[in-house]
C-alpha cells in the first residue's frame, strides 16, 4: 500500500497511476514503481481522462 495514496485519500483527494486508483494495486515486486498523481478529485480525475484521451497517441 502507499502511504501517501491512504493520507491524501483520508484528507479527500484523490491518488492514481492514471488509470487506477494506486490504493487498489497490488504490487508484484519489491520497490515497484508506476506513475503516481495524487491531488484534488477533479484534478486528478481529469489527468486519467487526459490519459484516456491520449493513450494511442
């Protein structure tokens, strides 16, 4: 679990690989790495739909 994805959660943000919430990954090896963007909800709701539109390009 990430830490700073539980606090930012908890404080009512919102914490994402840009497709996924990170509290919900499962990590597969130690020190993983994945994107992280953590912030406001409408903020980072509108980097995965960023990252949505953009994904092919």
């Amino acid at each position: 679990m990430q830490p700073d994805g539980f606090l930012i959660e908890q404080a009512g943000g919102l914490a994402s690989d840009g497709e996924n919430r990170i509290l919900d990954l499962d990590p597969t090896e130690l020190h993983q790495r994945v994107p992280f963007f953590c912030g406001s909800k409408n903020m980072v709701l509108k980097v995965e739909e960023f990252m949505e539109k953009h994904k092919d390009d």
